[in-house]
C-alpha cells in the first residue's frame, strides 16, 4: 500500500481546469478503445449501452465524459450529469492503471468515490477486475521502443 498518496499542486489543478473539456475525454475514450473495448462481454457491452459516465481526477480538476456507443466509447459532452461517476487523484488513477492498488483499498481509503448508479458501479468494477490489463508501462512509449516496434513491423511486410 502507499501510505503517502501525491496529489497535484492546486495552482497545476487550477491551471489544467482551465483546458476544454472535450479534447481530453477524446483522447481518454481512444486510450480506453485500444486497452478496453475489444476485451468487454456482450452483456456488459448491451449493459452499458445509452449510459453517460464521468471519470473525475479530482487533484488535477479534470472530468471525462464519455459513453457506449456503436461497439466502441465516445467522447460526449455530458451538461446533464452522468449515470456513474469515478472519481480519484491522477496519482491514484495511475496506481489503478498500473494494478499496483486495488480499487477496494481505495475506495473503502475515501481515495475513490463512485456516484451514481450503483449496479452501473459493480458493472464497471467486476469488469475491469475480470480482464487481465496488462501493467501500464510508460517505457513502451520511450522513442526507441516505438521506432522497434515499428521497425519490426517494417520488416514483416
């Protein structure tokens, strides 16, 4: 467990707020596209159909609003509210991403909240806990692992 949780400064809190919406639930649901969609059950997927979630990084005052359509996430304006609301530290998030926390342990901290519908909430916690995510490693982004990899897939065709 980390005993010691960082949380981001307010003033990079009150900086990164200031960014639009949008863009960053676009880039989230394209990220949660390639690590997630393909992996979810057709029930979970018939589950999640038409509903409106959030994810909130509270530290960092961003909030990505996104939803299940058409076999895939989507990015979406969400002025209404949402059905399911996760919210959590960036810092937190990425313990979770990295499966170096259990979100139980965080939850039961009053690290991370869920609001909203609660049978959407155990949908989306059972799920993520049923796939097996690989760890996410920030070194396969470094400039020489991504030229590798595309070298490697040069040289198949």
């Amino acid at each position: 467990m980390h005993a010691t949780p960082y949380t981001l400064p307010k003033p990079v809190g009150n900086l990164l707020s200031l960014l639009p919406a949008y863009p960053g639930s676009f880039l989230f649901v394209t990220g949660l596209n390639l690590a997630l969609a393909k992996n979810l059950a057709s029930d979970v997927r018939q589950m999640l159909l038409g509903k409106k979630l959030r994810l909130r990084v509270t530290d960092a005052q961003l909030v990505f609003d996104f939803e299940w359509t058409n076999d895939r996430f989507s990015a979406c304006q969400n002025k209404a509210g949402a059905d399911l609301t996760i919210s959590a530290s960036a810092h937190d998030f990425v313990l979770l991403a990295r499966c170096e926390e259990d979100p139980d342990t965080l939850f039961f901290n009053r690290r991370l909240a869920m609001e909203g519908d609660t049978e959407l909430g155990l949908l989306v916690k059972n799920t993520i806990d049923a796939i097996e995510l690989s760890v996410f490693n920030l070194d396969q982004f470094k400039p020489a692992q991504v030229l590798a990899r595309l070298k490697a897939r040069l040289a198949q065709h």
